[in-house]
C-alpha cells in the first residue's frame, strides 16, 4: 500500500510541475478578435554615485589621518583620502567668483588647478582657520611669466567670514562662487578638515 502511495505522489509532482520555476508570460489583451502580447516595463538602471558626488554636506565617513585632499571644481566638492584611498569626509566647497579654468593671475579671482601641499595652519579672523597651499608652484610661475603676468600667492582653503560663523548662512554661501580664488568651506567642515591633515598634505584641484 504504501508503494502505490509513493507512486502516486510522484506521478502528481510531475503532473503540477512542483519545484520548477514558473515562466513569465508576458499579459496579453485582446482586441477585434486578435491576441496582443504586452511588453513588460523595463526596470530603472542603477544610478551609482561616484566619490566626488555629495549626498549631504560636511559628510564624515571614517576616521584618520588624510593623505591627500582632492578638490573637483566642476563638482563644488572637497575629499579627503586616506593612504589607501579611501574617503574619510566630503565637503561642498565654494570658489573664486571667477570660477572657470585655472588662475593664471593675480587678481583674476580663479581657483588654481594643479597639485599642491598644505604649507601652513593657522587661525584667522576674517575666515576663522584657513589652509595655506603652496601655490604658486614652478609650472604656475612659468606660466604665468611667459603670459606676462604675477601668479600672485595667498591661495588658501578657509572657511566663512564672522556674519556666518553660526552656520546660518551656510545654504546662501554655497550656493555662491564669491572667494577672490580660495576655497571656501563652512566652519564645521573646516574643524573636519583641520583635525584630520597635517602640514605637508598634498591637495590636487581639478577642473
């Protein structure tokens, strides 16, 4: 009796088709007597985010020392990475109100592009702490000499002037190009920065 039961369950799994995957049939409507089949909708691609793509501002993701500082101008963005490359904070950056291409002199109130190191850390009272970069470095110099023109110097990352100190103008600030060619973050972001870089940190700024 039991064999017969065994068979019997065994010919009605073949039967239902228990265990294999159900195909997907495409829905079909029917119009003047004729079939049509419906095209499923196609799913969304994945859109990824790349390092240089802020989510939030002043956004912290690990803890470290910084290796490099990477700026992206096109981006309004500041990375710092560690030895290994990976992200330790990313900050919105505001630029010089001159903001396309690279400096070539002073008083044209462009950002740089190049590759650079921090040369100094100190306090300020227009900027509350700023980062001195070591520019102009000798491709700028060369440059801006066959141009004719003074590099000029001064270049620095700094934060916000004292009306905005509390951060209530953050919004209003980045949303602006209005340095004379620093880089500008808020001043949480700079208390981010400051506690994670020593002097001689390289920093690249890219277009």
């Amino acid at each position: 009796m039991r064999m017969y039961l065994t068979l019997f369950f065994m010919v009605l799994l073949v039967i239902t088709g228990c265990g294999k995957k159900p195909k997907k049939i495409p829905p079909k409507i029917i119009e003047n007597n004729v079939t049509i089949e419906i095209e499923p909708p196609k799913e969304e691609p994945e859109v990824r985010l790349g390092m240089f793509d802020l989510v939030y501002n002043d956004e912290s993701v690990s803890d470290g020392l910084a290796s490099k500082i990477v700026v992206v101008k096109s981006k309004r963005a500041l990375v710092l990475l560690d030895e290994e490359g990976k992200v330790i904070s990313r900050h919105r950056v505001s630029l010089g109100k001159n903001a396309v291409g690279t400096k070539l002199k002073q008083g044209d109130y462009k950002t740089p592009e190049g590759t650079y190191s921090i040369i100094d850390k100190r306090g300020d009272p227009k900027y509350y702490k700023e980062l001195l970069l070591s520019y102009p470095n000798s491709e700028d110099r060369e440059r801006s000499r066959s141009l004719g023109f003074s590099p000029g110097g001064g270049v620095t990352i700094h934060a916000q002037v004292p009306w905005n100190w509390d951060g209530h103008g953050n919004d209003f600030t980045l949303s602006n190009d209005w340095t004379e060619g620093c880089i500008s973050v808020t001043n949480e972001g700079m208390d981010m920065i400051w506690d994670n870089i020593g002097l001689g940190t390289r920093i690249e700024i890219k277009e």
